[in-house]
C-alpha cells in the first residue's frame, strides 16, 4: 500500500522494512511564494528544474509580454513614445491597426484582451537591471522573489532593484 507520510524532522533516511516496503524521507521545506507555495531545501535554496524542462516560467513569460508590448509602442512612435497623433509623410493611414502595432498601453491592452494596469506592469520588467534580467533567464533568481514584487512599484535606480532582490 502507498502512503505519504510528512514528517517535519529534516533528517534524510531510508529504512527497509521486513515486507520489502521502503520508508523515505526527504527533507524539504515548503514556502509561500505569492499565493503559491514552493518545495523548497532545508537550506532555503530553490529546487533545481530538470535540464530538459525548458516550460518558461511565468516571469520569463511576463518579461517577454512586457518587452513584446514596448515594442508594439514603440515601433508605432518611433522615440516619441506613443505621442504622434498622424503618420508620416508616405505612411498609410491607420498604420497601427494594420501591422499590430499600437499608439498606447491602452491600446495594447485591448488589442491584447487584458487589462491595461496588467499591460502596465509587465512593461515595468523592461527597465530591470541586467543581472536581474539574467537571474530571471537563468532561473537563479531566489524563490522568494515574485513576479509582484518585481512589476509593482520598480523603481528606476538599478541598485534599488537589486535591494529588492536581496532581503
């Protein structure tokens, strides 16, 4: 018959029974992580993903959006960021709707069927620090650090984010 049992002494163990059952125990610790909860090592440290998973994790899939939508603005305003009201000469009209390209995070919000305070969020990803970034891709970014703390309220200053990253 199996059966899991927790046992919240953190001592690894196997123990042979006189049936030939095997007992395993495996320290873990499990953690909040958001509203999700996370198997994580006694010591604190993150689990290790599989080499050949390569599902990207929901901040990998949120840092893309966020630069995908940047640029949906961005190609439509040039440098002006979304402030260019008619196009240019030689441009056809409407140009935007035509290339999926959009003048606003507005507009890509609804083009996108989300909300534009989601939208706005996620092109905050665009302005992390590099290592961040890196730490995000690598999947080395610590467990404890969500996709919240990251698109809320990130500051500008990259030694800031990185303050948020360590404590």
């Amino acid at each position: 018959m199996n059966e899991i049992l927790i046992d919240k002494t953190g001592q690894p163990d196997v123990i042979t029974a006189s049936d030939g059952s095997l007992t395993v125990t495996v320290p873990i610790r499990i953690k909040r992580r958001g509203s999700r909860k996370a198997v994580t090592l006694p010591d604190g440290g993150a689990v290790q993903p599989r080499p050949w998973d390569d599902t990207p994790t929901p901040i990998q899939l949120a840092l893309a959006r966020g630069h995908r939508w940047l640029a949906m603005v961005d190609k439509f305003a040039g440098s002006e960021f979304g402030r260019r009201s008619r196009p240019r000469r030689g441009e056809p009209q409407g140009r935007g709707e035509q290339s999926g390209e959009a003048r606003t995070l507005s507009e890509v919000a609804e083009r996108e069927r989300m909300d534009r305070a989601y939208v706005s969020r996620m092109v905050n990803l665009t302005t992390l620090a590099p290592d961040i970034v890196a730490a995000i891709l690598d999947e080395t970014l610590p467990p404890e650090v969500t996709l919240f703390d990251l698109a809320s309220g990130t500051p500008l200053l990259w030694e800031e984010q990185r303050a948020i990253i360590d404590r």
